[in-house]
C-alpha cells in the first residue's frame, strides 16, 4: 500500500476507522487524485474520508508552548 506516491504513514486505529493514512504532498489538487485514483482502488478499501491538516506540532513544539511562563 506505501507504494502510492505521497503516502509517508498507515496507521492502524481504534474507533469508527480501520485506518489512518497520512499523505503529505505540496499541491493540495493531488488529493483528488491520489484519493479516488489510487487510495479507494486498493482492494479492501470500502471507503475513504479526507481531512486537511492547516497546520500540525510536533511534541517538541507542545511541549515549549505548555511550558512558556515556567521557565
């Protein structure tokens, strides 16, 4: 499944999904390819739902922000 271009991690989850995909491209119109091109086409795959990350933080990053003002 890693072979889809794009696509840097699968996770397998708990709760109303099997997996998590995380996809990390630079043009957001990719998604509508590799999501009903190649990701939905993969056999065992009943469906898909997309969500955009705008932004993320690493532990590193919470970790300074929660500790701002205790130093």
């Amino acid at each position: 499944m890693l072979e889809v271009k794009g696509m840097t991690e699968v996770y397998s989850v708990t709760g109303p999904y099997d997996l998590v995909v995380m996809v990390r491209i630079a043009e957001f119109e990719r998604l509508a390819q590799i999501v009903p091109e190649r990701l939905a086409q993969i056999p065992g795959v009943a469906r898909t739902e997309t969500m955009v990350a705008f932004g993320y933080y690493s532990n590193y990053d919470l970790d300074r922000i929660w500790l701002q003002g205790f130093e």
